[in-house]
C-alpha cells in the first residue's frame, strides 16, 4: 500500500466575496501525529478546520482527507473523524450523558451501544459523576472535556480540535493537554489550531504558522525556533518615555532587535553575553530578562506582529 | 430494524423528541387548553350570535376549521423559533452536520418532529370538541389527522426554510404580520371565502390552510366532491415540495457559512 498523508492540501483556497481567508496553502498531516495550526485571529486557522471538517467547501486548490474528497465523501469522512468546534456546541438542554448517546446515535449506532460508548467516554474524560446533571452548570473545562467526549463517539482516526484550551484556567488546560497526549499515544492523529505558542510548542510534533490566510513557517516546534530565530532573547524594559533612542543603540549588539510598546526585545546566541555588552555600554535597563526563544518569537520575527495582542 | 430505527433521520427525530420530552408538562397543559378557548370563544361565543351558515349550525361548520388552524398555528409555531434556536443558540443543526447525518434528515427528522406535535394537538382537538358535545362525524375522525399532517408539512417545509435564513428573531414578527395572520383571515376558517371581496379572494386559492379548511369541511358536512378534492391535496403538495426544496438550500447556506 503506498503511504498517504491523512489530510492532504495542495494550494488551498478559500474565499468569502472579495476577502481571501485561505491564500493558496500547501501542507500534508501524517497518521498519528500532532499537527498544530497556530497563527493570531483572523489568520485563517477556522476557515482551514473548517474545510478539513468537510464543512465549508473548497473554493480553490485540492483538498485530500483520508484519502478521499471532502466534496464528494463528506458523510464517509465524517464517520472517521471526531470534530471539536470553538464554541463546544453542547445541546444545552440535554442532560450531559444525552449530549454523548444523542451524538452516537447521529453515527448510527444503537441505543444500547451509544449508552455503553457514553459510559466509557465520561470515564476518559473523568465526567462520570456529571453525567445526569445539566450542561449549563458546568464549568468550562468540564464542557470543552464533553465536547472533547462527543467528538469521540465514533472512535476516530482523526481528530480536530479549533482553539481547545482558549477561555480556561491553568489546572483545565493541564488536565485536557493530558487527555489529548493520551489519544496520541493511541495513534489518534490531531489537528489543533491554537493562538497560544506555548500550547503548540507542548503538543504539536508538527506545526504551520498562519497569518493573513498564508503560511509563514512550517516543521517541528524545535526547528522553526532553531532555524529561524537566534535560540536566546533579552527582554529589556528602561525607565525613558520613548524605547526609540535605545532601539537604535541595541541594534549593533544583538542579532535582531524587536522593539514592541513597552520593552525591546534582543536576539542573540548567549543572552548574557548580550546583557554585559549592554551594560559595557552605558545603557544600563530597569529590568532585563534573559530567556529562550519561542514559537512567539518566530512569529514575532516573521511578521512583525505578536500573536495574542 | 435495526436499520430503520438508527437511520439518521430517525435519530434526528429522536433528539427533537427527547427535547420535548422535557417540555411536556407545559405542553400537555396548552394542547386541551387552547382547543377549550378556541371551541369556547369562536364555537360558541361567536356561534350565538351566528346561528347558522346555509343549514348547518355555526359551531358545527366552525369546527373543521379550527381543527385546521390549530394544525396550521402549531406547525409554524413550531417550526420558527425551533429552527431558530437550534441555529442560532445551540448549533445543534451545525453539530448534527459533524455526524453522518445529512442535511435532507435534518430537514426530514424535523418535519417528522412538527408532525407529531401536531397530530398531538389534534388529537386532543378531537376530544376537546367531543367533550363539549359537537358532533363528531366518523369522517372527521378518519380524515382530520390526515389532513392536519398535510397541512402540517405543507406550513412547516416553508416555515422552516425561512428560520433558517433568519438571523434575527425580530424577522418572525413580519412573517407574522404579513403571512400567518393575512393567511388566517382569507381562509375561510371564520367565515366562508364568498363573503370576502371579490380582489382577495384568490387569496385563498394559494393558501394552505384554506384548502385544508376545505377538506375538513367537506368530511364534516359529507360534502366530498372529487375534483375540488384532487385539487386542494394538489396544492398542498405543491407548497410542501417547494418548501421541501427551499429548506434544502437554506439549510446548505446557513451550514456551510
């Protein structure tokens, strides 16, 4: 058999009108990996989940899921891929073990076996003492956990997730980025689009960065950041009214210098090295930070932009 | 069986079901409630001052009508805010398009949802008028809960097709305005279509309800005809197929935005 990608895009399009929310994008997701979408909002993250759900159709470009056309296959495709939307989409009128043998008998799946699919899966996502109780009085990280559940039912090969930790505390984050290391472990291939780097970078084994409906950069979270950003950053803060007069100073001491509203960023391959040729130099911070560079500052450096403003 | 039972549209139904199941109670209460004061206010109320049109007794010629109007209410009650809600306020329809089910047993799964609500509500009609003493001729009980269907998927196919591309609540006040209470007045429901003027009458003719009011009529007062018979279920089809064919568009856009 020859080996072929799960997801496949080839010059991927999509248009609203005369907007373009997916500009001609290229990418392939191998079985059993984490392939992260990462990129700030507006960047065409959803509308590209969207078309890999099946959901919104291709304007342009070719689009392969599972070896089939999204078009064409779009019930077939479903059936073996469990989908995750933003907002959770929770029936908020059905009791939460409801919400999981509704969505299982949408599969086709017996009643007898949708109860046995919901028991198991509230199990997973340690929501077995809920199970009688409202949605509504959930908290969040609960909910996204039985959206998570849902998406489940069908025991699919393919799983996407659009923002899956956005509005949650710490402790909710943790405890769902444990649940989804699980599936992978399972050989369950993810697809997540996040605006949080630090997200990508603990779960992604594979990643595009998005912005303006194209695509910035791509590969492992380690390479981006070793290939296109120097592997040290020095954050500086100075008590002055204006960061322009220090800005041009730094430029010839560091690799790069990013100067953002209220501090500079210096790049560099030894931030303390960075840090005494600074102070060598008279221009002495109120505040220095001296820490490894991130997928945030490769999109930083990419497009001038931070990712969550 | 087993097929039938977990076929998507089936399991669609199930969900709407499951639903009302919740709502029961308060349901329960309104579908002999609204029959009573319907019967109470137009039979009998109205009725005694309008003893009679042609030979038969007002609140005899009056209960057909009703029966169809409550089918006609019920179903575009239903099938406004329904559809509304399951759009704009929990997506079910947009978690639905995640699963194996297609858009045709959305559509499909939901009308058979309207129908039995309203098959409900006239069979509580039914009694509620037996039990105030109008005559219930063994026609009406045979023909009034296949009329209400028809009628029924005829108002919701349509109905349904506009709250799908309503995203605005405040859109079912004009179709209120200037569709379902227009519809009720020219369909002969109250009083018989002749005495509208002349103009508004043909009105009428493209309204699903009075066709329906039509029917009814006739199986109440052993009237039936066949030609006007052939025609008033052709019309009825003609509106639940067009409907049918609107709401399948309406639900591909709202989807897939």
């Amino acid at each position: 058999m020859s080996h072929q990608p799960v997801v496949f895009a080839e010059e991927l399009t999509k248009e609203f009108g005369d907007t373009t929310a997916v500009d001609s994008i290229t990418f392939g997701i191998e079985r059993g990996e984490v392939f992260g979408i990462l990129g700030p909002n507006g960047a065409g993250k959803s509308t590209t989940m969207r078309m890999i759900s099946t959901v919104s159709p291709v304007t342009s470009g070719t689009l392969r899921i599972l070896e089939m056309d999204p078009q064409a296959h779009g019930p077939d495709i479903r059936a073996r891929m469990g989908i995750i939307p933003q907002d959770n989409l929770l029936d908020q009128h059905l009791n939460v073990r409801e919400n999981l043998t509704t969505y299982a008998r949408y599969f086709g799946m017996s009643r007898s076996r949708a109860r046995e699919r919901a028991a198991e899966l509230l199990d997973f996502v340690q929501l077995r003492e809920r199970a009688d109780s409202e949605v509504q009085p959930l908290s969040g990280g609960m909910k996204r956990r039985l959206a998570i559940a849902r998406a489940l039912v069908n025991d699919p090969e393919l799983v996407i997730l659009d923002e899956p930790t956005t509005g949650l505390d710490p402790q909710a984050r943790h405890l769902l980025w444990e649940r989804l290391f699980q599936l992978k472990q399972r050989g369950t291939t993810l697809i997540l689009a996040t605006h949080y780097m630090d997200e990508a970078e603990q779960l992604c084994d594979r990643l595009i960065i998005m912005d303006h409906g194209r695509i910035v950069g791509a590969g492992s979270p380690r390479t981006l950041i070793s290939s296109l950003v120097p592997p040290e950053v020095v954050e500086l803060r100075f008590d002055a009214p204006s960061l322009n007069d220090y800005a041009g100073k730094l430029t010839e001491i560091g690799d790069r210098v990013e100067q953002l509203p209220d501090r500079i960023l210096v790049f560099g391959d030894n931030g303390d090295a960075v840090v005494a040729e600074i102070y060598r130099r008279g221009l002495p911070p109120s505040s220095v930070l001296v820490r490894r560079s991130t997928l945030e500052d490769v999109f930083l450096l990419k497009t001038g932009r931070r990712l969550v403003d | 069986m087993e097929f039938l039972v977990s076929h998507p549209t089936i399991t669609v139904l199930e969900r709407h079901l499951l639903l009302y199941r919740r709502l029961w109670r308060a349901s329960a209460f309104s579908l002999f409630v609204v029959p009573a004061l319907f019967l109470l206010s137009m039979g009998f109320g109205v009725g005694s001052f309008v003893p009679r049109i042609g030979n038969t007794d007002y609140a005899m010629w009056i209960v057909p009508g009703l029966l169809a109007l409550l089918a006609f209410q019920t179903a575009v009650n239903e099938s406004t805010m329904g559809i509304y809600t399951d759009f704009e306020w929990i997506g079910a329809f947009h978690v639905m398009r995640h699963t194996r089910v297609r858009i045709t047993d959305m559509i499909v799964g939901w009308l058979l949802y309207v129908l039995v609500v309203v098959e409900l509500a006239t069979v509580a009609f039914l009694v509620v008028s037996w039990a105030f003493g109008v005559p219930q001729p063994a026609l009406v009980v045979l023909v009034a809960p296949l009329v209400c269907a028809l009628l029924a998927v005829s108002v919701a196919a349509p109905t349904t097709a506009f709250a799908a591309t309503v995203r605005d609540e405040g859109h079912f006040h004009l179709l209120n305005q200037f569709g379902v209470m227009p519809t009720i007045m020219v369909s002969g429901v109250f009083f018989p279509v002749g005495q509208l003027p002349a103009p508004v009458r043909p009105l009428a003719w493209i309204s699903p309800l009075w066709h329906a009011t039509e029917i009814n009529r006739a199986a109440a007062l052993d009237s039936f005809t066949a030609g006007p018979l052939t025609l008033h279920v052709a019309v009825l089809l003609a509106w639940a197929v067009l409907g049918l064919v609107w709401a399948r568009t309406a639900f591909q856009r709202r989807l897939a935005s």
